[in-house]
C-alpha cells in the first residue's frame, strides 16, 4: 500500500498561538515540521523540549523559506508580517494557514486572497471559533432567535507580569478590538448571515507603558442590513476589571441564548488563554408568555462540559487545513469572510481615531 503524500510544513512564530499549532503538526500523520522560525531562540527551544524531538531552527524567515524548501507555511506572527510573511510564502508556491487577521488593511487583505487564486494555493485564516463545538452549535442556536438580532460580546483580559509583557508586546502593532475582534465579528456575520453597513468605535490608552498613539481599550458597534446590531469590547492590562468580562449573547424576538462560564469567567481567570473560548453551558431563555403575561417556560441549559481545550481546538483547526491540501477543498467562502470581519474590525478603529461613524459599501 503506498504510503501518505506528507506536506512539508514550515512554522513561522513559536509564541502562545505558535506553539499550538506546531504541537498538531507534529502529531498530524498528513505533516511533517520542515522548519521552525522565530525571532527568539528561546521559544524555538520551548517547543522542542515539550516535543522532545529535533527540527530545523531558524531567525531569518527569508532563509527558512529557501532552505526548508516547504509545500506550505504556518504564520503565527504579529499582525505587521502578515502581509509580506504570505505574500513571500504564497509566491514561492507554497500554501499558507495564516493567524488571524489577515493584514493590517482591506487593500493588502484582498490583495494576498487574490494572489492565493493567482498561483492556485490555498490560503486558509485561523478563525479557531469556526472549529469549536460549542460555538458551532452558539452560532446555530442563535438562528432560531428570529430578526433582528442584538449580538453582546467582550473579551476584557486583566494581565500582569509575563502576560502584560505580552500584550504589551502586541499592542505595539495592534488595537485590542483588532485582534480579537475579528473572531467575533465573524460570529456576528455567521448568526445574522447579512451585510454589515454601519460601524462605530470608541478607545482609550489606560497606560503609559505603550508607543505613543496606542490603545489597550476599545470596542465597537455595528448594524447590520436587516436591522441587527452587534457590540464588541476588548481591554488588555493590569488596570482592567475582572467583573463583567466574559459577556457572550445574543437577544432575539423569540428570546436570548447566552454563554454561561462560571468558572472561566470567575475571578482571577480572564488572564487564562484557555478560558477565552469556554463556554460550559448555553442558557436559552424563550420570549413566549401566556394570557397571564407569565412565561411559558423556565430557561433551558445545554451542557458543553466536554469541549476541547486550547491544544485540542488548534488541533481541530489543522485537521481541516489537511483536509483542505487533501481535499483541494474550496476556501473562498472563508477567505470572504475574513476580509469582512477585518473590514469591520479596521472600519471601527478608524472610526475612533477619526470620531466619525464609518458607511460600510
């Protein structure tokens, strides 16, 4: 029996995303690690000690390219390589799974998808929700809500030490509602399946411990065509409030259906990267009442007790991204969808820094 067509991959950044990544890679049958690349030495070695194995090292990105000789990239870097780290990848033929967002503007995101067609290479974005059981079934539960939906959503992260030096890190080149923002949006856009029109933003720089001209603060709003309106909030750092910072529901004419976390969204947890897409429970509340004015029926609970953890999801994610070599799966649906939440996400940071609210055409 011939054996599997392996995909030589080479892995571009080792951090918190990074390291999951590589870890699926290295038990993926369908991949072997061509390379490992990152501008520290030190997280190069962090992962090769978890895995107890030896892979190529690399500093230089343009060097790794050309001697690891890859069929695909992993690019889990910060958002200012985005763009030139795929571009170089995609025009030495090779596939890219890309960490979310796409690029630092629309223009150089709808650039790189249609150099993805050009060379007839996959291109998939890590849009890990998509992947997650509990938010599959949040996204569908939420369809059965009717029109128009209101969509409250944050992800406020209290940080210290290790951790503040890492958002610090990150906000250097990216707002919060940046960052995240885009997983979210993305869930609006799938619950509502309309257009968004309208986007506002508002931000704030709680700390002097950034460049000048950077935020730790913001959140957005968006309407939608069919009259539903989405609210995302983000804050990084060591003056953030632990109370209220794990809000994920939405409200619609027949009721809401809410992400209950107890325990995820409990004091001292919103540091915690595994508890960012917990979900434990879903509460479904029906707006149905009697004669009386009395509700129909008490709230509802779904059990999601046995989601998968930050490893296993990233997992997941890469299950499909070999799926798709495979497969030469069709990804066009996914890369559109990447460039309108990215399109959301930058329209509400220009909104801030502007004060204007930004038409969407």
């Amino acid at each position: 029996m011939e054996s599997r067509k392996k995909h030589r991959i080479l892995c571009v950044g080792a951090g918190n995303t990074g390291r999951s990544h590589i870890l699926a890679y290295h038990r993926l049958e369908g991949f072997e690690i061509a390379g490992i690349c990152t501008r520290s030495p030190s997280s190069r070695k962090s992962v090769l000690e978890e895995m107890g194995c030896a892979y190529p090292e690399f500093d230089s990105y343009e060097k790794a390219l050309a001697e690891s000789k890859p069929d695909a990239v992993c690019i889990s870097t910060y958002l200012d390589t985005h763009y030139e780290y795929t571009k170089m990848a995609l025009e030495a033929e090779c596939h890219v799974f890309l960490e979310k967002p796409l690029a630092e503007t629309v223009e150089q995101a709808k650039e790189l998808v249609a150099l993805s067609i050009a060379v007839n290479r996959k291109l998939v974005v890590g849009y890990v929700l998509r992947h997650h059981p509990s938010w599959i079934r949040f996204v569908e539960k939420a369809k059965e809500l009717g029109k128009p939906l209101v969509m409250r959503m944050n992800l406020n992260q209290q940080s210290s030490g290790e951790v503040w030096k890492t958002h610090q890190a990150l906000l250097s080149s990216i707002s919060p509602i940046v960052d995240c923002g885009v997983h979210y949006v993305d869930v609006m856009c799938q619950m509502t399946q309309a257009k968004p029109v309208r986007v506002s933003g508002i931000g704030a720089r709680l700390t002097d411990d950034l460049p000048e001209g950077k935020i730790n603060y913001g959140q957005l709003q968006v309407t939608f065509d069919d009259g539903s309106v989405g609210w995302y909030e983000a804050g990084w750092g060591p003056m953030m409030s632990e109370n209220a910072f794990f809000i994920k529901d939405v409200v619609g004419p027949k009721g809401s259906l809410s992400i209950v976390a107890d325990k995820a969204g409990g004091q001292g947890q919103n540091a915690n990267i595994d508890s960012h897409t917990v979900t434990e429970r879903l509460q479904f509340h029906s707006s149905e009442i009697d004669a009386s004015g009395s509700f129909v029926s008490d709230d509802s609970f779904i059990s999601m007790e046995s989601e998968p953890n930050q490893d296993s999801l990233f997992f997941r994610e890469q299950e499909y991204f070999l799926k798709v070599l495979d497969e030469d799966l069709d990804v066009s649906e996914l890369l559109e969808a990447a460039c309108n939440a990215s399109r959301i996400v930058l329209a509400a940071d220009e909104s801030f820094r502007t004060g204007k609210t930004i038409e969407l055409t």
